[in-house]
C-alpha cells in the first residue's frame, strides 16, 4: 500500500485502548483523574493571572513562569479532556484529523517546554551569578524573543514528522491505538509499512531537543550550586538549596519520563509500558509545576492575597450597589 492510502482504505478513527486493567474501577479513575486536571489549571491559570495583574511580578523569572503554565495549561487540555470522555463513553473512538492533530500539538508543546526550561535555568543562572549584567542580559525585549523562539522551536520540527505520521498507510479500519491518546509509538506499530526511518529521525529530533535542554539546565543548576556553596549564611544556604532541590526534582521527573519515552532508536515495541510513564508528563508534572516554582513563593504568595483582596472588594461593591438599585427601582 502506498503512503497516503490510508483516507481511502477507509481509516477514518482510531480506537484508543486507554488505561490497561481499569474495568472495575473506572469511577474512581475517572474523578481521580479530574481533580488532577481541574488542579493543574487552576494552579496554572492562577499564576499566568497574577502574573500579568501585578506590577511586582513583571520580572523575567515570573514572565517565563507564565509562559510555562500556559504550555502546562495546553499540553494537558490536548490529552486529558479527550482521555475523560472515553471513560464516560463505550466507543473511545477519535477521528484520524484529531488523532494528528492531538499528535502534533503534545509533541510540539512539549518540545517548546523542554526548551523553555532550558531558558528558565539560563535566566536563574544569571540572575544569581551575574547579578550585575542581569538587568541589561535579560531586559524585556530579550525576553519576549526568548520565549517566542521557544514556541517556535517546538512549533516547526514536529509539523514534519507529524506530516509523515499523517501520511503512513493503516491497513485496518477502526484500528486500536495502545494508548490513552495519539503518542508516536502506538501510532508508528499500527503502520502497515517498515517505519525505521521515520522512528531514527524522532530520535534524532527529541535527542536534539531533550538531551541539550538537559544538558544546559543541568550546566546552569551547577553553576548556581557552586555559587549558593560560597553563601557565607547557613540559612541563606539551606534556602537556596531547598528552592533548587524543588525544581530540580520536577525537572528530573519530566526529562526522566520524556528520555525514557523518546531518546530511543525504536519506539514502536514499547507500547505496553508507555502509558504508564506518560501520566508523569501529562499529570504530575503539570500539577507540580504551580507548586514547586510561584506557589511556593513568597512574592506569589503576596500578590495573591492581594489579588483576591481586590476580586472579593470588587464583588461586595457591585452587590451592594446591585441591592441598593434594586431598592430604588422597588420604590
């Protein structure tokens, strides 16, 4: 069958397997699961809020937070919604256009959060060892070209391998994917032709993307070891060590899964496990990321408060006022 065959042998949908051995206990799945979901986008949404509401936190480091919230806010909604469905419904079908499109957008948002973390500890780096440049190194301008060529280091080497996925001939019609979503594995067994050359080239895609992200954070968080070490205060020591020990741990757990997952020849034979590894990208990490890097912090903490100070001024004016129209207009 020649590439491109699959739209006429009649493979429109796919039929997602989901979660393996979870029959009986799909309720309690589910509402697990939706928690989990509402949490990391109201952590998210409350930081990318707070963010752009308060004049103290237009910094670098809060910018950038914002930015990856967003990435967490969308890479999530581009799963779990979708996943959530096929718990409530029989059929777990999703149409062949979606199934690539939820393909694209998880890789190319991924990507642009493994590079933007690579920005988050560059930016971390000199502000504490070159707290004299930073002003000028990361002033506005710079940081908006950063993070926009984050998105866009994700957004055009994934549209071609997404290009050849959508291109590769499936032989069965209504065939089911391995997979609680569209991940590249699943995808690439289901083929109905030899996928060497594409599975060597996502490897050499997410090993350019992962392992040198990795490598520059890894760099840029010894670098700030080194210089927390010269903190001649105890206490400024073990405060500095707890705020590192807390990324580093999140960004052990994302890059961890991701290599696992990714950085490999071949990815087609993995199919049973990947589910199980992939819920640390699409769950935890997400629901993490609020927590471990602003809500945590004592800056964020205080913006919030005054936030919501001001949001639930707002709403007792307006009732009031609401009241006190209402016994006018009864008059």
């Amino acid at each position: 069958m020649a590439p491109g065959e699959n739209q006429s042998s009649g493979v429109t949908e796919f039929i997602l397997a989901g979660f393996p051995n979870l029959n009986n206990t799909k309720a309690e799945v589910f509402s697990v699961f939706l928690l989990v979901y509402l949490l990391t986008l109201t952590g998210n949404m409350l930081i990318v809020g707070v963010v752009g509401v308060d004049a103290r936190l237009q910094t670098p480091m809060y910018f950038f937070l914002s930015n990856l919230s967003c990435l967490e806010i969308l890479l999530t909604s581009v799963i779990i919604p979708k996943m959530l469905s096929n718990f409530l419904s029989r059929q777990h079908t999703i149409s062949f256009a979606a199934c690539i499109t939820q393909f694209y957008f998880y890789f190319f948002l991924g990507a642009s959060e493994f590079l933007l973390l690579a920005v988050m500890s560059v930016d971390r780096y000199l502000a504490i060892c070159h707290p004299l440049h930073y002003p000028l190194l990361m002033n506005g301008a710079v940081c908006s070209r950063v993070a926009l060529a984050c998105w866009m280091g994700g957004l055009v080497p994934v549209l071609g391998p997404t290009v050849a996925v959508a291109l590769l001939p499936f032989c069965e019609q209504h065939t089911v994917v391995q997979h609680f979503f569209c991940d590249s594995g699943p995808l690439l067994r289901l083929a109905c032709t030899n996928t060497k050359k594409l599975e060597e080239t996502d490897f050499v895609l997410a090993s350019l993307v992962i392992i040198s992200s990795l490598i520059i954070t890894a760099v840029s968080y010894g670098h700030i070891a080194l210089a927390v070490l010269r903190i001649p205060s105890v206490s400024g020591r073990q405060k500095a060590f707890s705020t590192c020990t807390s990324h580093l741990m999140v960004v052990t757990l994302f890059y961890g899964s991701a290599i696992f997952l990714y950085v490999r020849p071949s990815q087609s034979g993995s199919v049973n496990t990947n589910w199980a590894v992939t819920v640390v990208t699409t769950f935890v990490t997400p629901l993490l990321n609020p927590f471990i890097y602003a809500l945590r912090n004592e800056r964020v903490k205080e913006a919030l408060k005054d936030m919501f100070r001001k949001v639930g001024v707002g709403f007792w004016g307006n009732l009031l006022l609401a009241k006190r129209f209402s016994k006018k207009t009864v008059k």
